[in-house]
C-alpha cells in the first residue's frame, strides 16, 4: 500500500492488529496465487493495484463521498438494483465475503453447519476486519436462501442498518408483482434516507452507468471463448471480484481498456495456456473476494478457466437493464423485469438455469463443467442433480465439488480435479 491508512481505520473503528495480519495474509496469497501467473495481459496491473489498495484507496475515495453527503449501500445480491442507489448519487457496495475470517466468532451466532459466505460476513464484522461494512449507511439483504435470510436478523442485531428486501420463490404473475412493489419500497427507502428524488433523468444516467460496466464484462466474457484463452480464469474472476465495489465508470473504463488488448491477443492467437489446454466451465455458488481456490487449483492443473456461471459471473451481466422507459414507473418495471432473469437457485422451478449453463459451454467451447457449491449451500448443491443431467445429454463431462473457505483439502481436491482433467484429455485426444 503506497501509504499509511492507520488513523483512517482507526477512526472507522477497524481492529488495527487483526487487520494487520489479515493484509499480510492477503498479500502473500495475492503474490502466490496471482503475481506468480506467466503471461498475464498489462492491463491486469490496474486490477493488481485496486487489491494492493483494497482497504486503503477505494475506502479513503469512499470516506470522501460520505464528507461531501453522498450515502454508502452494501448489499449480498444481484438482486438488488444498484442503478437505484446511483440514481441517489449513492454508493454501491458488495459485502460478500470470501475468507475464512472470523468464523468463531460467527459461530456463536449462527450454526457450524452455515455455508461458509454467511460465516464471512458475519465474521468480518465481528472480529472489525471490514472497513466497508463499518462506512456503509444502509446494508439491503434479501430473501434469497434461508440461511441468508435469518442471517440477516442477527446481522440488523449487531448493525442496526439492515434493510430486507422481499424476493419470491416463484417467477409467476404474483411473485413478479410482489418484486415490483419490493423495488419501489427500496427506492422510497433510499429516497428517505439521503432526502433525494429519484427521478427520470437520474435514473437514465444511473442505468447507462450500469449497462456500460455489464457491457464491458460481457465483452471478456466473450473474448474467453478463444483458443488459447487471452486471460486466465484467476484474472477474469478477479475482475468480476473487483466490479462490485469499484467506481464504476472507472471500472467498466479499466475493463474495456484490458479487453482491447486481449482482443489484440485473440487476433494474434496469443494466450495464457497452450492451444488446446483442457477448457472448464465453473458453475455454482458465487466466489467473493478473495476466493480464489478452486481457479487456482484448476489452473494450477494446467487447465483453463473459461467461464462462470455464478453470480460473481456471467449471472450479474448475462442480461442488460432495457434503456427504453418513460417514466419512472416504467423504470421500475424495467429493474424488475431485469432483475427476475438472474437464474439464482433460489427460485422453483430454476430451468433457466440449465438452458444457461448449456448455451455457456457451447459459446465458450468448455470440454469440462466442475459445478461448485459452497459447503451447506443447499440451494446449489441440490440443483446440482439437474446441472449434471444437461451437462451429461452434451456429452460433457461433468465433477460435483463441494467446499469451504479453508485450505485443508486442497491436496483432495487436486487430485480429484486431476484425475477430472485427465479425462478430458482423453476425450480430446481421443
Ligand atoms: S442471486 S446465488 S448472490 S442469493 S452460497 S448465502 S445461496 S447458502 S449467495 Fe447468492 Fe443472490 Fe442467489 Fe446470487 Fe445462501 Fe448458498 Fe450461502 Fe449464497
């Protein structure tokens, strides 16, 4: 980090020696997991310096915006509508958290059986390792999984700003209804709470704002599809780590800017693996920051990553927000309709999802699907049987995997993605 940042999170009420020790962690995993990559595209070095300022400049810009009156929004899911918040010139931050931080803590809250997100959350907070949590004005969760939801109880507890939004089961004419009023109740909601109208003009800048960032990752989700890939799967999870809580017109600059040279790349046929290296598509549960683990591992294996279907992936961009309202009821109804094709396993029936996963591994050209599910993710581990079917009828071979935030098992999982890899090799060579 090019400079102090101590009084700041001090002042922010952030646990100085804990936090030391965190960053130090994070650091040396960041340079064995990412620095030690071969052939990484220059334009990986911007996302490179936001990890290296993770907790310094990103919190000191956000310090700043609060001084001059602008809110700060933390939220747990694709669901909630961020061009909303811009459209109240607020702050939109994702508060998913992918480390194994704090999980004692959070264990005297929650069950040892919680998925390991839910624990992280809770843990960041609880052992004050999350300036974002701490600068956040209002926290939205949502009624997605149950543990989330319940989660959310004893996270209002302990924050007193935590706000819920009501998602249904179902995608039927009364659960589009009921998530319409929700979006509605969310924008009166921030409209109170930093005194500001949401309006026609506002939320037209708001939603060319968010489209351009959901462009510029459709356009290195698309680049993906060659062969060689012109990035790793590490690097392009990153970027999609790093686009929920950066600047976002910055962002979606710095990801077209990095998209140009790897098109230069495709053209070139330049990549990060040799030609033909085995090809996997990862589908599941989201991989918040810093989950790099199984993308390390895979790479590690030789293979390329070349996909996510996750919502740290291609279910945050898949679909744009339809630019073309009137009005802001219209407007509203467009962020419903929008927001109701993100195919998270919460909703019944989810057959969107397989179509998804399906139309992924032809466009990207995956030999392989490894379907990830965090340990006690009901949701994604059930869905998980209906994933292999459709996987199995392309003929596609498919490997459930099933784990944490920790680090023990990682020789296990090596040597079942190993043997998974050898597979496709086989089928290729074949
Ligand atoms: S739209 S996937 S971001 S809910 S991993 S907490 S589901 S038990 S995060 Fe999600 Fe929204 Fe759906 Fe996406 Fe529960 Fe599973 Fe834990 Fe999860």
């Amino acid at each position: 980090m090019a400079k102090d940042y101590t009084q700041m999170w001090s002042t922010i009420g952030i646990n100085l020696k804990a936090h030391d020790g965190l960053l130090g962690v994070l650091g040396e995993a960041y340079k064995n997991i990412y620095l030690s990559q071969k052939n990484r595209p220059k334009g990986m070095d911007y996302f490179d310096f936001v990890i290296s300022e993770i907790h310094g400049l990103r919190i000191e810009e956000i310090v700043e915006s609060k001084k001059t009156g602008k809110k700060v929004i933390g939220t747990f899911c694709v669901y909630v509508p961020e061009e909303l918040v811009l459209a109240v010139d607020g702050v939109c931050i994702g508060l998913c958290a992918g480390a194994d931080v704090g999980s004692d803590e959070a264990e005297k809250y929650v069950p040892r059986n919680t998925c390991a997100l839910i624990k992280a959350f809770l843990g960041f907070k609880l052992a004050g390792l999350c300036p974002y949590v701490e600068l956040t004005d209002l926290i939205v969760g949502e009624t997605t999984c149950d543990g989330k939801k319940k989660a959310y109880e004893i996270f209002d507890e302990i924050t007193k700003k935590v706000y819920v939004m009501e998602l249904p089961n179902k995608k039927g004419v009364d659960g589009r209804r009921l998530w319409r009023n929700e979006i509605k109740h969310f924008a009166e909601k921030l409209e109170v709470l930093t005194s500001k109208e949401i309006t026609l003009e506002k939320l037209r800048e708001s939603s060319k704002i968010v489209n351009a960032k959901r462009k510029a990752l459709q356009r290195l989700s698309a680049v993906r599809a060659a062969d060689p890939s012109p990035i790793s799967g590490l690097d392009a999870l990153l970027v999609n780590q790093v686009s929920f809580y950066d600047d976002p017109i910055r962002f979606a600059a710095k990801t077209n800017e990095l998209c140009d040279e790897l098109e230069r790349r495709v053209k070139e046929g330049s990549g990060v693996a040799k030609k033909g290296s085995p090809r996997v598509l990862i589908s599941g549960s989201p991989m918040a920051i810093p989950n790099w683990k199984l993308h390390a591992v895979i790479e590690g294996n030789g293979a390329t990553v070349v996909g996510e279907e996750s919502c740290v992936g291609e279910r945050n961009f898949r679909t744009l927000l339809d630019e073309n309202f009137s009005s802001v009821e219209q407007a509203i109804d467009k962020l419903a309709e929008r927001t109701l094709t993100v195919d998270c396993a919460c909703f019944t029936p989810n057959t969107e999802r397989l179509d998804n996963i399906q139309e992924m591994v032809t466009r990207l050209n995956a030999q392989g699907v490894i379907h990830y599910a965090l340990q006690f993710c009901t949701p994604y581990m059930m869905e998980a049987f209906k994933a292999k079917k459709v996987v199995d009828a392309m003929k596609v071979p498919f490997l459930r995997i099933e784990t944490d935030y920790s680090m023990e098992d990682m020789g296990q999982l090596g040597t079942r993605i190993g043997a998974f890899l050898e597979i496709i090799n086989a089928r290729v060579g074949a």
